[in-house]
C-alpha cells in the first residue's frame, strides 16, 4: 500500500454522502455496500462469479444537469472522486470504480430532450440508450449512425465517453462525426454548453471533439446534441466466401481498390466460423473458409452489387446476394454466433491497424498460437481496419473457469504489439480505461503523454474525474 | 525612464536572426522589410492598396520538421512570438503578423510524401496546395474531399489550421474528418506525432481534433496524414429556380426532408444573381429570383435526380439537370460572378445557423438593409447550413475605395448576432483569427473561453503561438 494522502477517502466520502443528504436531498444516493458492487465493475473488469464480500463505491443518481453540478461541487468539496457511468457495457474499465469514489450514473437522465428533423439533429441526456434512439428515430424515417455491437444496452453518453465505433463507421464516421454540440459539467460544478447545432462551427477550440473519446476524465456530459440521418432507401446484405483466411483478407482489398463504400463490412476468419458453426449447426464453413459479410445502401443498389460482385469474384470470391431471412440470420449469427466462454476461457482484443495490413495481422496468428498454445481467430471491421480478435484455451476438467491463464494476456498483449508494428493503435474503439493504460504507453511517446496529461489538468487540476483512466 | 519590460521585441528578434544564422545557417531567413509586409497579412486583413512605409515581421523558410523545430527553439528561446502561416488566404487574420514576430512559413515543406489507395490515405506536408493534392490524386481515381473556395491557393495546412470547411463538407465533412494523423512542432521545440494511421483509433485524448481549427495557436503542423476516396463514379449537375428568395430559402428543407444528401448545394438569392448577370451577362435571373445549385454524385444518379426532382417540384421549383458546359460555366459563375469591389464597397461574412432556420436569416436581410442604408445579399452552402453574406454600398465618386464605411460593418456584425439569435455560430469555416475575436466573446461563454485558455496555456505556457489569435 502506498503511504496516506492528505485525504481519508472513506470519511470524505461519508461527509460527501451526508452534504448530499443535507444539501441535495431530491438527489437519491446509495452508500458503499455490497449491493453497490455492480457498480464497480464494466464489462471488461467484472469477475465472472461476483465479487462477494467487497464493498461498492457510493452511487449517485442525479435526474438533472443541476444535480450532476451538485454532486460535482459537493465531490469536490470533500476530495471525492467522481466516476461517471453510462450502462457499464464499457470494454476497458472506463467506468470501474472503488469503494470510496462516488459513482455518477446517468440512468435518469435518459429523456430524449428534442428530434429535429429539419435540423438533423437530436438532442438527448447521456443516459439514453443507443437502441432506444433509433426506435424513436425509425419511425420518422431517420436514424443515428453510430452502431457500437453493444448498441442495445450502451448509452449514447457512454458511447460519447469512448468515442464509440461500431459496423458501421466507415461509411458514417465514428461518434465523434456525430456529435455536434455538449452540455458538460466541469470540474468546478459549471455547467457550460460547447459545440454547435449547426453542422459547421469554428469557434475556438473544438472542445467537443476534445470531451468524444475522452473516457469521463474531463467533465461529465449531462446533454448532447447528435447529428441524424435519412435512412437509406435502400440496404442489401452480400455474402463473399473465400477459400481462405488469407484469401479473404486479400479480398478486403478488392473493395477498397473499388469505388463502392459499403455501409458495412464485416471479416470472418476460419475459426471464427467453425466455432459460429459449432454453437449453431449454421453451415457457414461448407460455403468456405472466410467470409466478408456486406451491407451496401443507399441509392444505387443495384449497380453497387455488381461493381462489387466484380470486384469481389476477381479475387476469388463466391458471391452472393443473401435474402431478408438469410440476411438477419446472418448479422445475429455475427453479433453473438460465437458464444465465447462456453468451456473455454477467452481473451477479447480490440487493435486496429491501417487498411493495407490487415491480412498481415490475420497472418501473423499461427505465431502467436504456436508461442503460447492458444487459438487465435478474429472477426474484423473490415471497412475501417478494426480488428476483435479472440484469444482462446479450452478449461480443463476441475479448473476454474475465472482463472484466466496468464498466457491469454500474454497473448493479446503480443497482438498489440503486432498492430503498432504495423503502424496500428493499441485500441480501435473500446478505449485505454484501466485495461490498457500500459499499452498505450507504448504507443504514445513520453512527449505526447506530458501534452494530455496538461490539458488533463488544464480542465480538472485536482484530478476529480476518473483517475487512473485514459491517460 | 519607462519601465523596462521583460522582452525587448526588436532586440529579441535581430538576436534571434543571428542566432539562426549562426546555429542553423541551412534556414533562409528574412529580416523585417519593406518586403515582407506580404507576409504580414492575410486575405481578409491585407490593405487593399499596399503598407507602404511599414516593415513587415521577420519570415523563415524551413524546409524539413527539424528546421521548424529548430526555429520554435530559438523563437522561444529570445521571446519572440511565432506566426505560422500558409498560403495566406485565410479570411480571419489568422495568419496577421507584427514586425516583431518571426512569422514561418511552410511553402517550402510542399513535399507529397506518400498516397496510399490501399490505405485510403496521403501524407503531405502542410504546403502542399490543396488543388496540387487533388491533381495528384485524380489520375489515381481519388480524391481528397475538403474543398474550400480557396483550394486552388490555399494549403492543406491552412486549411488544417482552419478546419476549413468548403462546398462538399454537408455530405463528406470538414477538414477535421478527413485528417486522421499529424506530426506537429510543440512550443518547446518538441516534434510529436499524433493521432492514427488507422481510419479508427481511440487512445487517449483526441489531439489531431484539438488541433484541426486552432488557428496556429497551439503548435506548427509539419506532416499530415489525410484520408482520401475513391471519386465518385458519377457526378451531376442539377439546378432548381425559384420565384424568390423565400422561396427559394424554402426549397432547402425540401431536400433535407428527402432521402437524397447532395454533396454541394448551394442557394444564391436575388441579388446574388442579378449581381452575377449583371457582370456576366448570364441570363440567370430570366430563370428564376434564387437558385439552387446542386451536384449529386455517386450511385444510382438517375435515381437520386428523380426523388430530388420531385421534392424540389413540390417546393415549387423548375428542376433541370445541366449539360456538362453548362454545369461548369454556372459553378464558375457560383465562384467568381459576384465580381465584389468593383465599384463599391463590401464586407463579406462567413456564419453558420441550423439548417432549419437559413430562411429566417434571409428574411431578415431587408430590415439590415434598412437599418443601415446597405445592400444586404448572401449565397449559402445551403446542406450544412453556412452563409456568406455579403455587405455592400457603392462607392460615391471621388471617394476613397479603401474607406470601408463603418455601418459595413455594423450591418454585418447584426447578421452574426442575429445567426446567434438563432443557436447559429460567428464563423461557419473562416474561422476567428483577429477579426472575430469580440464576436466569438459574445457566443462563448465567460467559462468556455477560460477553458480553451487553460488547453492553449497547457500547451503553449509562454504564449510563443500566434498571440492574439483565435481565442
């Protein structure tokens, strides 16, 4: 343990809580206990079997931007941390949090505030998931384009907080592309509105894009306004199978040395589709090898398909255009076919690296595989160079199953490392949180380190956002 | 005797010169001069009839990374302040320097260093000329998408200082979203590089963003990596006149209420067009009172001309698709027609607004015009909401060209406030440079503009970039 600080961190929480009480009373808070332990966790760093017996960190539940300030000002009057937390479905500890920080969950601030069609833009509070926007938007004819795989379950705060990929990127940009204006609340308690709602704005510096991807370490954002879209007229999905793993990287290449963008391009490795076969009877593996999964959309659909299906069958693909039903069965079979963990402990990895190398990545496997007895598969977002690749070991008969052997991270460390000798990143979307802090030590040079490390403290000098994450 | 301050300016800058040439003999350096007042304003503060009589600053010609470096280090080191510069075709007085700043100039770092198709990616210099950039692309079948009006003289390094906007950036977005990695020259000499090879890519803060707009205030941008796309298999040219301006104004929620996203549309109001006709001999107003100019591209170009046919119709439109010459004569008379300053004078602007409310932005024109006895037009890259206004009163005979009435610019600073009125922003893609300092303080709030001073001052402590700019 390291020596004591100038702060008691429990009694300073435990004055925070009583201030609240006192000074904030329409603010429902939860002190530490075990039942406040699922909000210490994200997806990424949650024990597989509970965690019985610790305490959680306190928990607020603010239902407006005043009492986000509150809370904020309160936090900083006792020398509290603050975590702030979307739905928790994080990848890399972003939202993690100990017994005696202060959670600040955006779950009631989940209205969506206004839908302008006429503008393009809608604006919601944080705590608003992803999914439940594009219900609402659908109907009109419209959606928000941002697709994180956790889009059900993620909120667009939390998708904002980690600037949030997904499928659909590299056609429609990333959430920062799709954020254009920010209510946040400062480390000071202020609440200031940056960013614009028309689509172009210079005006300073753009702290919106600043605050997208910076993981809650600088602000909380209590209101964001989000660009929306027409949908397409038209979406198709097309199956290209190769006879290879390698075949198949190669074929991403087709694509891009095309002129069709597709809205989505999904890559499936060999494993991959053996072990969506295995949990599902599915048959992928006797169509090949690989496969590129496709949507195309928009106007055109037709003529894209065959520039495409050129393109594709040049580099030896069998393509097809897949029906409705075979289509959805397709995407759910992607999103969750694979079943990881199911008698296998598994390391989940997120790199990206440029276009080009890709097929390098997918190639360097079996020396991975060979160096630490894994198996190494990985399905890749293919459009914009984003690789998940999946480390896995089979558990033995008696072990346990949340003992999840070194070797694993060994392994997904070495992927990594693969990905920034390709001129790649340590972390395509899910972001750095606590999982990956020493990782992006190696990509980031000590230099570039010191320059976030002061806008860090520029923002919030005494560090109350979320320490430890990020940076 | 007055007091001494810390710096003597013209005594650091003549040491500084020295310097260079004793420690860096490789850099070409010139001292103030008559001759280097071209270098001491930009487009929008350049006296129309020369600075006769005054020295300009100091100006260095680096031609690699290290000589910049080299330069912030014995800038910094004398205390002379630095003014990056580009092309000088900015509209803001951004690239404005004093005779005892050392302004550095990237013309001679106009090296394409690589394009890579596979990649989707260019890695230029910041001089390099954003039109040179594009001819380098063509032949290839690409294309780099941010197209200011200036594009043919600006630089991408300009245009990345600005985060210049243009007339495709409604459908492929500003300069922002095509920059994915910079190498840039920090105040203390230090070179970095930041951001990602990789379309994706989240670690840590979001630096490039930062840097894309800041007007040169936060470092020297030496190395770019901007993404680049296939051209678009066809591209047309579609004209919609209307009965007036209103109208007209009208017609723009039309297609946004449809499924087409145009990459250009631009609306050019009555006067607008009889300015065009009246020096050109044009023939447009016989068309219609206000224009919209579109050009569609992609897939599916029949499709996407007949769902925008109808919805302009249903505005009350005539709907025509252009021959080629045609096409090109009307998108050189959208650029250049206006023929401004010939015989009066004029203040242009540059604001942007929700799309929704570009029409009420119109419709306040006759009552600015009548407040302060001007003549009030505007063309407006209609997709993403911008508007230049332009400002403008004959020139009495015998009077002084170069005397630009102050109710010019009261009237223009009217239409900011009143794009403010409407939760639209002083400065769409000029940016604020000196010229709209005063009216970025009326947008900003107090709490905003001290958190951007915090970024710059963590970056920038002494101040060394391009004081008095921007923020």
């Amino acid at each position: 343990m390291s020596a004591p600080t100038a702060i008691a961190p429990s009694t300073g929480l435990s004055a925070l809580l009583d201030d609240v009480r006192a000074e904030a009373p329409g603010i429902e808070v939860r002190p530490p206990s075990a039942e406040t332990t699922a909000f210490a966790y994200d997806a990424a760093t949650a024990p597989r079997h509970g965690a019985a017996g610790l305490d959680g960190p306190a928990v607020a539940f603010p239902a407006s931007a005043e009492q986000v300030q509150q809370l904020v000002r309160l936090a900083a009057r006792h020398g509290v941390s603050v975590v702030p937390r979307g739905a928790g479905t994080g990848l890399s500890g972003g939202a993690s949090a100990h017994a005696d920080q202060l959670v600040i969950t955006t779950e009631r601030l989940n209205r969506i505030v206004e839908v302008s069609p006429a503008d393009e833009v809608a604006v919601v509070e944080p705590g608003v998931l992803n999914a439940a926007l594009n219900d609402h938007l659908a109907p009109l004819g419209l959606f928000y384009a941002p697709d994180p795989a956790s889009w059900r379950i993620s909120t667009i705060g939390g998708n904002i907080a980690t600037n949030a990929g997904g499928l659909r990127c590299a056609k429609y940009g990333v959430t920062r592309e799709s954020v254009l204006a920010l209510d946040v609340v400062l480390a000071d308690g202020s609440l200031v509105s940056i960013g614009h709602r028309s689509i172009k704005g210079v005006t300073g510096l753009d702290l919106v894009s600043l605050f997208v991807g910076s993981e809650g370490v600088l602000g909380i954002v209590v209101r964001a306004t989000v660009r929306i879209r027409p949908l397409p007229v038209a979406r198709r999905t097309v199956t290209a199978f190769f006879d290879s793993t390698a075949a198949g990287a190669a074929g991403i290449g087709a694509i891009t040395a095309s002129r069709v963008r597709p809205s989505v391009i999904e890559f499936l490795d060999e494993p991959t589709l053996d072990a969506i076969d295995a949990a599902n009877a599915s048959g992928l593996r006797a169509r090949g090898a690989s496969l590129l999964l496709i949507e195309l959309d928009g106007f055109g659909i037709d003529e894209q398909t065959a520039e495409l299906t050129i393109a594709l069958e040049a580099a030896g693909a069998r393509v097809e255009t897949e029906g409705d039903a075979d289509a959805q069965l397709l995407w759910e079979l992607r999103r969750a076919g694979r079943r990881l963990g199911e008698g296998s402990w598994f390391v989940a990895g997120d790199i990206a690296v440029p276009k080009s190398r890709i097929a390098e990545v997918f190639a360097g496997f079996p020396e991975i595989e060979a160096r630490y007895g894994v198996a190494v598969s990985a399905v890749s977002h293919a459009g914009d160079g984003n690789l998940h690749p999946v480390i896995t070991l089979p558990i033995p008969a008696g072990a346990d199953p949340s003992a999840v052997p070194r070797v694993l991270h060994d392994a997904a460390d070495d992927l990594v490392r693969a990905a920034l000798a390709v001129g790649g990143t340590v972390s395509g979307e899910h972001g750095i949180g606590t999982v990956k802090r020493e990782l992006a030590a190696e990509e980031l040079a000590e230099r570039v380190r010191v320059a976030q490390l002061a806008i860090k403290n520029a923002l919030d000098p005494a560090g109350l956002f979320n320490p430890g994450k990020a940076l």
